[in-house]
C-alpha cells in the first residue's frame, strides 16, 4: 500500500500536467517536477478503499502525451484534442475518465473546480465518442 501511495501521484503527473511551458522532452513521470499542482502535496485519503487501484489500472492504459492535451481540454475547450488522443479517451472508457478526474479534485488545489473537472470529463468523453474514429 505505501509503494500505491508513491505511484499514483507520480501515474497522475502523466495524465494532468500543469504546466503549459512543459515540452514533450519533459519526463511526465518524473515525481519531483515543481511544475505540477501536487508537487509536495501529500496523497488525498483514498474515498474508498480499493479507489486509487482502479485509478492506477485507467492511468496504464493513458499515452502521457495524450494526458498533457487531456488536463489542458479540461480548464480550455479551445485545446482541442487530435484524433490518437481521443481515441485514447475512448479506449479508457467513459468510468475511467471520471475517475480520474474524480482523483484530481480530491487534491486541496482542484476542490474547487470539482465540478467543472467531473462534467469536462464526462463532456470529452463524449466529444470523442461522436468523432466516430
């Protein structure tokens, strides 16, 4: 359990990427990045037992490049998802999207946009169900 509870912090850095001046040469498992909200944050309580292992399972099936136009759509519509990715938002599955997004609002600095996180997830998933790719 403690080996879950250095993991899916450093999983997550790959799906949520903040920082906007971050390149794809960036190491987005690199738990030690300041640029990311949850740098020295400690881990949220799990809100379920089992929760952060479900998350762990969605983020291994997430392309890291993919997770940086995924965080980015979800505070800015303008950022546009391209075709790979929304098939990778598709292949995650609609449960897995809000899950995640689920995870990121527990974090101090999210909580505010819970909301906005759990409906953009469910909207993108959405979107890219209509692309029929």
């Amino acid at each position: 359990m403690a080996r879950l509870a250095y993991v899916i912090p450093v999983m997550m850095v790959a799906f949520f990427l903040i920082c906007n001046t971050m390149t794809m040469a960036t190491n987005p498992w690199n738990e030690n990045d300041k640029e990311v909200p949850w740098y020295g944050e400690i881990l949220p309580p799990e809100p379920f037992i089992g929760f952060y292992a479900k998350v762990a399972q969605c983020l291994w099936n997430v392309n890291p490049v993919c997770g940086v136009q995924i965080y980015k759509h979800l505070f800015d519509q303008s950022k546009k998802l391209d075709d790979n990715c929304c098939r990778n938002v598709v292949k995650v599955g609609v449960q897995c999207n809000r899950d995640l997004g689920w995870a990121l609002g527990l974090y101090k600095k999210f909580k505010p946009h819970r909301a906005l996180i759990d409906i953009m997830s469910v909207r993108t998933y959405q979107e890219c169900v209509g692309r029929k790719l």
